[in-house]
C-alpha cells in the first residue's frame, strides 16, 4: 500500500531558504505562508499523525500577521522571519503541550522555551505545535499510546523510524519546510532514511541543550536540523548551533554557515576519500537490497571524482564491534536510566510506562560505577580508532538502518531476514547497532536520501565526519544526487 496523494501548493513545495527569500522579498505574505501550511496539515496531517498539539488557527494567524507588520516597517527577526515550525515531542515549549508521548505527562505545559527553541523563535519561526515521537524517544519506531503512530511518508501501513519520526514525515509531506529533531541512536538519521530526506547528527556539544539536569555526560544525546536540501540543514543548524556558558561541553567556536554552503571544487572532489563499510564485512546483519542501494548512491559521489573505498577486512577498523556494542550498552543504560528516573517514581510510573523503557530503567539499576569507568575507556579507544581512520578518510559511509521500513504495527525487528538466514535480535533496539559509530564518537553525521528499493520504501546512507567537521560534512553531502520520491511527491 503507498501513500495518499496530495502534491503541495506553491508555497508549501518552496525549500526553507527559498520561502525565507520569498518571504522577505514580499512575494508571500507570513499569513498566506500560514494559511497555506495549515490548508496542507489539515488535508495531509490525518493520514500520517506527524504534527500532534497543534495550536488554533487565529492564534497562529494572528501571530503570522504581527510578523507581516515588522516586515512592513523594514524589520526581520531572521531567516525563519514567518516560517512555521512544529517543535518535536521532547524538547520543551512555552504554553504548548511537551507530552514526551507519554500518558505520564499529558498535563505537562513548559512556561519556557528549551534553548534550541528560542533560537528558532528569535530567528522568527512561529511555532504551530509539536512533532510525534515514541514514549520517552525511545525506539526507533514513532508510536505512543497518547498520539497513536506516525505513518512512514511512502507507505501508510509501515513506521516512519524515530525517534524524529513526526518530523521526518511532515518534512517528507510538506507540512513543514525545515524541522529540529534530537539524536542518540540515530533518531535524526533513522527516520531521514526513511522518509528520503536529510537528517543532520552535529558534533557533540555544537548545538547545547538547555535546560538539563546533567551537562557531562548526557550531551552524548544532541539535538540537531532535518531538511529536503542541505542548504536548508546548515541554516537551520547555524540558527541551533552556539557556545552557551551552562552548557560546558558546548563547542565555543562558532559553526561556519558561509563555508558550509560553499561547493566543493573539483579538485576538493578528487581528493576526496570515502571509506565504506557497508555492513562491516558481515558483522552488521541487513535485510537484502540495503547495501547494494547504498552502493549506488555512494556511486553518485565517485562519479563527480571522489574516492569511494570499501572496508577490506574489520582490522582495518582498529576495533572490534562487538566489545563496542558491549560498552555502548553500558553508556546507554547509564543515560537512559536516570532520565526515566523521575518519571517511573511518579504515581502509576511503572504502570504506565512501556516495557522498553521499564528494561533500560531496571539494568540501569544494576550498574556500578567501575563497568561505567570501563565502559567509558572502551569509548576512549573507539574515538582515537575513528580519528585514525578520519587521518586517511574524509568521512565514512554505512547504511543509516539495517532493515526496511517495518509494519507499522509492530513494536520492533525481533529478527533481521539477511540473504545468509535469519539473525535474532537480543535488545530491542540492536536492529539499529548501525547508528552507534557517530554517536559514541561524538562525530557530526548525516543521513542521506540512497533511494527507493524494490519495495517501494526509501533507503538512506550515512556519512560520518572529521572531528567538529560539520561545515565540511554538509559540503559533503551537498554532492549527493536528489532522489525523487516515486512520484508521491510533486513540488
């Protein structure tokens, strides 16, 4: 089954950066810019549940036509100047519902912005509501027992990924033109995949997270930019991004809009090296069709000069995988635990808190701060193997999923069908061991649109990069061929 069709209007089909030129140079007014976007989710929204807590119509008309009167005296808040925004379910919002997707915090409404969203408001972006998310954001599999699920952008009857899933899709439908979206397990790169858009990791600590009840250890969660271009990434991430003196960790130089959005030459193309490791010489189990569609993509960068290298064997990675997944458990639990903390002492906590969240919750209990210690040395030597390999390579390339798209009504892959047989699942996140190597790095990554397979469904290639190497990253990915969404689409 696809998806319902409904191509987007003028307005809606515009990029986030061309809306912002149009905006300003006073082709669309910010109302006609609402109107046209709330016309679109009020047709579209239904049948994906991406855009939750959406607020009234006059509200946001009214406050659409108060940004058309500062334009109207020669004043811009910024590029986002009128530009609607739905906020994703986990970062806080001032008068608008911050559910987590939990029935725990149904009631839940910030009197303050989080610090990513108030740098979205003071570029100008009116925040319309929020994006869907799995409870906690937890899962790569955007469904909650207050909302309901979010359907994939390609096919209704499959998940749209997570945890960004709602803002994967309303991107991928035109009911937003750029999102924010937050990362630990691929939950910006996961549903981009998905959904054949783009999904921006940044460096850790290039865009803080405030408010936080811990700035050490945490921040290894980031939020981050989702987009349909890469231009549109890079603004929107230039906007997140910036030192901020509560947030320690957060990376004071500041993030290079002008050198990010500058093409790379040819002679930048043929030096140009890629490693590929594809599903690490059979350690990563995947679903047929995933490597040989990334394979192609990948191909879309050498035809343009760059050199695309497959991994020769897992030595030359410089670590084993498994002791990486072992200590990334570690570290997981670790973080997750004491987030749900607070919410599982609540009335009912237990009760009404999914069985994923109560498994991280419960082996977090068990931890003892010499395994975190270990753990953490683990992590040690990863990082200093990726900057090794990061001496010889550009970036490097692996699929942003290991499998498809999976039915909609399934909570998770409890097994991966590969071409050699089946492989069990032991976690109920392991399907996605893939998207670990950026996170536990700390190394900006983006996923990229690979194209659609067989199926029907999209597909996505991640690109790792240089230490702080986000400018070049997105120069990077900016080679990559557009793939048109089969049709479904039409701008």
């Amino acid at each position: 089954m696809t998806s319902p069709f409904a191509a987007p209007c003028t307005i809606t089909a515009l990029s986030a950066s061309n809306l912002s030129k149009a905006i300003h140079s006073k082709a669309y007014s910010c109302v006609e810019v609402m109107q046209a976007y709330l016309k679109r989710i009020a047709l579209v929204n239904p049948a994906y549940n991406a855009i939750i807590s959406l607020r009234s119509d006059s509200e946001l008309l009214a406050e659409a036509k108060l940004h058309d009167a500062m334009l109207a005296t020669g004043k811009s808040k910024g590029w986002l100047h009128g530009i609607p925004q739905a906020i994703k379910d986990l970062s806080a919002t001032a008068g608008i519902p911050t559910v987590y997707g939990s029935p725990l915090m149904i009631k839940n409404v910030p009197l303050e912005d989080g610090l990513m969203v108030q740098r979205m408001k003071a570029a100008g972006a009116i925040i319309i509501g929020k994006t869907n998310v799995p409870e906690f954001g937890l899962g790569s599999h955007s469904f909650n027992t207050v909302f309901g699920a979010t359907k994939n952008a390609f096919d209704v009857t499959k998940t749209a990924g997570g945890s960004s899933g709602g803002a994967a899709v309303a991107l991928a439908q035109h009911l937003l033109p750029v999102a924010d979206g937050s990362d630990f397990m691929g939950s910006l790169r996961n549903p981009a995949g998905w959904n054949n858009i783009y999904g921006m990791r940044p460096s850790q600590g290039r865009v803080p997270m405030w408010p936080a009840t811990e700035v050490w250890v945490s921040p290894m969660s980031t939020e981050g930019p989702m987009g349909r271009t890469v231009e549109d990434i890079a603004r929107l991430m230039h906007t997140q991004a910036g030192f901020d003196v509560r947030c320690p960790i957060s990376i004071r130089e500041s993030f290079d809009l002008t050198h990010a959005l500058a093409p790379m030459s040819q002679s930048e193309m043929k030096s140009t090296r890629i490693l590929w490791l594809g599903d690490l010489n059979g350690y990563l189990p995947m679903e047929e069709g995933i490597t040989s569609i990334c394979e192609t993509a990948l191909q879309g960068l050498s035809s343009k000069g760059c050199k695309v290298e497959a991994l020769a064997n897992q030595s030359q990675l410089g670590f084993q995988p498994e002791r990486i997944w072992k200590a990334w458990l570690v570290w997981r639990q670790a973080l997750v635990g004491t987030r749900l903390a607070p919410f599982i002492a609540m009335k009912d906590g237990r009760k009404q808190m999914k069985p994923e969240a109560l498994g991280e919750y419960d082996a977090s209990l068990i931890l003892t701060g010499e395994a975190f210690m270990n753990a953490s040395a683990q992590r040690t030597s990863f990082y200093q193997s990726m900057v090794k390999l990061l001496e010889t390579y550009d970036a490097i390339a692996l699929p942003s999923a290991q499998v498809w798209p999976f039915d909609v009504n399934l909570r998770y892959p409890t097994e991966i069908m590969t071409a050699k047989g089946t492989v069990a699942m032991d976690t109920y996140h392991r399907w996605m061991e893939a998207t670990i190597y950026a996170t536990f790095a700390g190394l900006p990554c983006i996923s990229v649109p690979a194209g659609f397979g067989a199926n029907g469904l999209s597909m996505g290639v991640q690109l790792i990069g240089k230490p702080q190497g986000d400018a070049d990253l997105l120069r990077l990915a900016a080679l990559c061929p557009v793939i048109p969404a089969k049709g479904r689409i039409q701008p």
